[in-house]
C-alpha cells in the first residue's frame, strides 16, 4: 500500500535552464568580470575547474565552494535571485501535484544542494511534507539505495510504502528498487518502453491512481 510519492527535481519537475544558466552563464560571467576576461574565455575556465572536479565529489554541487575558489565575492543568494525568473517547472506538473496530493503524501528527494530545491520549487513547497537533498542533508553525491532507505526512515515508512517517481534510470528508478521502494522511470524523451516507463507526469498519475 502506496502512502508517499517521493519525486525528483530536476528533470523530473523542472526543466535545466536555470540550472544550466546559473552554471554556464552566472558564474563565467562574475569570473569574466573579476578577472577582466571574455565571457567565452571565462566560461571555458570556469567549465574546465568544474571538470576537475567531477559530479562525484560534494563539492561540485557547493556553490560556495565554487564562488570562494573562483575569488568571487557575490552570495549565494545574489547568483541565484539573478535567474530565479527562468525556473520552468514542465506544463503538466501542477495538475499532477494536485491530483496526488489528494491521495498520497508528497516529497521530493533531489540530490541538488538545498538552496537550488528552496528556488526552484518556489510555488509548489505547499505540496510537499519534505524535501530531502541528498548532498546538502545527507552528504551524498549520488542516490544509492542507502539513501532512500534514509528517507524512508525519516519518514517513518517501510520501503513498500514509498513510491519514487525521477528521470535518472540509474538514481530514480534502479536504486530505489534495490532500496524496496516502488519506483517509476520517467523517460520524457521516450526512449525506452516498459510497464514502469512513463512520459510525463500525468501518465505517472494514471498509472498510480487512473485519475488523470
Ligand atoms: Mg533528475
């Protein structure tokens, strides 16, 4: 018996552009204007230290890691607020929040740092019971099934009554399964078929509960 619907963030509710703005244009930009270079030289330094970095470690989802490393003086909260006007959360994902939320409680289990999940799920924080990062509350790089057994537990919830719904084969759907979880992959690109595929979040709410 299904009681939370644990879904992801990025990709899953919102699209990349303010993240890949923030990233690729925010940061080159400020880099660019301390250091008195071209915004296309400083972008290919700034991208080039990221690389250095890899999406394994913490530090590649800290951006106070990277505004310090960059000599940057600017907030947090600055580079964020410039872009905050081109989060874009996917068209059907308010009719799906509503209709689950009537039946299921809601959290979302992101692996972006907290203050990314503060700005982009402006708007629809009523939804959720939780919010859970996994870099900024558990120190966790990647989604592994120990993490979503965390969840549950800080939910109070056997893994059987949790359902995680993301758009990373490996993190949203492979893991949480090994984890005991039930889990849909949401391929919005369509490639892949099968009877826990789907392509957008109203087809996750027909499949969970035929009331789309
Ligand atoms: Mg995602």
């Amino acid at each position: 018996m299904i009681r939370f619907i644990s879904l992801d963030m990025d990709g899953t509710l919102v699209n990349s552009r303010f993240v890949d703005l923030v990233w690729m244009e925010g940061m080159p930009r400020m880099y660019a204007e301390r250091q008195g270079l071209g915004f296309e030289e400083a972008k290919e330094y700034v991208v080039s230290e990221y690389m250095k970095i890899g999406s394994d470690r913490l530090e590649w989802y800290d951006m106070q890691y990277w505004l310090d490393r960059f000599g940057l003086k600017a907030s947090k909260g600055e580079l964020l607020s410039a872009y905050e006007d081109h989060v874009e959360p996917y068209p059907e994902v308010q009719e799906a929040l509503e209709l689950l939320s009537e039946r299921f409680e809601l959290v979302v289990t992101s692996n972006a740092a907290r203050e990314f999940i503060d700005i982009e799920l402006e708007g629809f924080h009523d939804y959720f019971r939780e919010t859970f990062s996994a870099t900024s509350d558990f120190r966790e790089v990647k989604k592994s099934p120990l993490l979503y057994g965390a969840v549950c537990r800080a939910l109070d919830a056997r893994p059987f009554e949790v359902l995680h719904i993301g758009d990373h084969y490996d993190y949203d759907y492979e893991s949480p399964l090994q984890a005991g979880l039930d889990a849909l992959f949401l391929d919005r690109a369509g490639k892949r078929s099968g009877s826990e595929v789907v392509g957008d979040l109203r087809e996750a709410v027909e499949l969970i509960c035929g009331c789309a």
